[in-house]
C-alpha cells in the first residue's frame, strides 16, 4: 500500500478519538511509560535515535510544537 494512503488511514483512526479521551493526553507519565517500552522493543543498533541525535533533535521540537499549539 502506498505511504501516504496508509498515513491518510491511520491519521482517521486517531481523529476518531477526541484528544480529552486519549489516555495518553492525560497521562503524560502512562505516555513516556509506554513510549520507553516499546523503544527497548527494538535493538540498540536499530534504534534511529540513538544512531542520528539531529533526527532526535528535530523529533522533540516537533513534538514541542505541537504540544504548544495544543495547550
């Protein structure tokens, strides 16, 4: 399937919820919880975080963004 369809999809199965429902708007600690499982799901080597930090960077400023806009 091609990505963008597949981004089109998934992005309407998250607009389905409202954000005030979404366990992880509301808590920020079930969140980084989970998102620290499922980054040692993934080997070390594999990890794109661990081996590009300027991807990193960018990431946490998009999700800074976002999280502004949000609030």
């Amino acid at each position: 399937m091609d990505p963008a369809r597949r981004r089109e999809i998934a992005s309407k199965g998250g607009q389905s919820v409202k954000a005030e429902n979404r366990s992880f708007s509301k808590n920020r600690e079930l969140a980084a919880t989970a998102g620290k499982k499922g980054g040692m799901s993934v080997d070390p080597e594999d990890r794109a975080f661990s081996r590009d930090r300027e991807l990193a960077r960018e990431a946490g400023r998009r999700g800074a963004r976002r999280t502004t806009k949000e609030d």
